[in-house]
C-alpha cells in the first residue's frame, strides 16, 4: 500500500475516536444550557402567572371596595325617599340615581365574579406550574452531575487519545494532502477515509468507474471517491 495512505489509516483510526469526543464535548454543554434555558422559561411563564393572580386579587378588592360604597349610597337614598321629607321632584331624582346606582353594583359585581373565576384557574395553574418545576428542578441536579461526569470522562478520554496520536507517524503526508484529510473529518463526520471494495465505495456506497479502481491499484497517489470525496484506500 502506498505509504501516505498507510499513515493516514493509522491517523483514520484515533482520529476518528477524537471526532467522536470532541463531538461529544461540543455536544454536552449546549445540552446542558438548552435545559436550563427550558426551566427558565418556565419559570418566567410561573412568575407572569403570579403576577397575573396578584393583579387579579388586587382588582377584586378594588371592585370589592366600590361596591361597599355605593351599597351605602343606595341604602341612604333609599332612606331619603322613605323618609317624607322629600318632595316629588327630588324622589324622582333619587330614584334615577338609586337604578344607576343598581346597574354599577351589578356590572361590578360580574367584572368581580369573573376576576374572581380567572384568579383561581390561575392558582390551580400556578400550583401545577411550581410542583412541576420543583421536579423538573430537583432532576435537573442529577443531569447536571451526570453532564459533569460525562464531560470529565471525555476531557480524559480526549487526552489518551491525543496522545496515541502523537505517536503515530504522519511522516510523508504532505501539507496539501494533510489539508484535504483534515477537511474530511470535518465534513465527513470523522471518517475521512473510505474502503474501495468490488468497485464500491464503501463510504457512500457508489459504484465507482474502473479507472478510479486502475488508479488506487496502481498505488502513486491519492485517489478520492468522485462521489464522497473520501481518500479510498483498499486491503
Ligand atoms: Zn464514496
């Protein structure tokens, strides 16, 4: 096998393992955030809610208190007209007042009545809301550690393998070729190389032309796959 090959299937072999772990390690954080961002939007959800229910109560009392007044209001009017002190024209007068007065009570008292049924769809909400985050909060430790864990072991993991790397020759590879491999673990997802076996690439599992398997026979250069572009190596 041509030698540049050979050293870079000895490079595909731990190079591959890093991909998977540096992947890993990219992965574990953002997983690790995109939770805590999760839980904080449901926090903020749980707090407009209470805000809300805080509002609600604060209106009801309000309502509560203009009622008061002017049932006291109706109950002197009411006295007024009975008492034989007023006359036709002023009876009249309070009488008007006394059905605004009347329809004020009842219209507050249904804006109160509604306030009062949203508040406590609300608290039941906010209860499930908070018991549910409280859970959510509690499990979240144990992810947390297990991210922790995760991490560490790869960081470790990561380490070993960078050192098996260094080992291993790239004696031979030139820069351009290097560059291409290197390009190929990107996009490839860590596999940069690709087994030419009966005609097929085994990378992307294309049929490929007979002059493509002539060229990697014959051993002088570097043949990638016209499909994957994967470096094509065969045993
Ligand atoms: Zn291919």
């Amino acid at each position: 096998m041509n030698p540049v090959l050979k050293a870079l299937l000895s490079l595909q072999e731990v190079d591959r393992e890093i991909f998977k772990v540096e992947a890993e390690l990219d992965r574990l954080p953002k997983e690790l955030a995109a939770r805590a961002e999760a839980m904080a939007a449901q926090e903020s959800a749980l707090q407009d809610k209470r805000r809300e229910v805080t509002e609600l109560r604060t209106s009801i009392k309000e309502i509560e208190h203009t009622t008061v007044g002017l049932r006291q209001r109706l109950k002197k009017l009411e006295h007024e007209s009975t008492s034989g002190t007023a006359d036709a024209s002023l009876i009249a007068a309070y009488s008007h007042e006394m059905r605004n007065i009347k329809r004020n009570v009842s219209q507050a008292e249904d804006a109160g009545i509604k306030r009062l049924s949203r508040a406590e769809v609300l608290d039941t909400e906010i209860e499930e809301m908070s018991t549910r985050l409280g859970e959510e909060e509690a499990a979240f430790e144990g992810f947390k550690q297990n991210i922790a864990a995760e991490t560490e072991a790869a960081t470790e993991k990561l380490g070993t393998l960078r050192a098996d790397r260094a080992q291993r020759s790239s004696d031979g590879i030139s820069p351009a070729d290097f560059d291409v491999y290197k390009g190929l673990l990107r996009t490839r997802q860590g596999e940069a190389l690709a087994e030419l076996r009966d005609g097929l690439c085994e990378g992307c599992f294309v049929n490929l032309p007979k002059n493509i398997v002539v060229r990697l026979a014959r051993g002088m250069e570097l043949v990638q796959c016209p499909s994957c572009d994967r470096i094509l190596y065969s045993l």
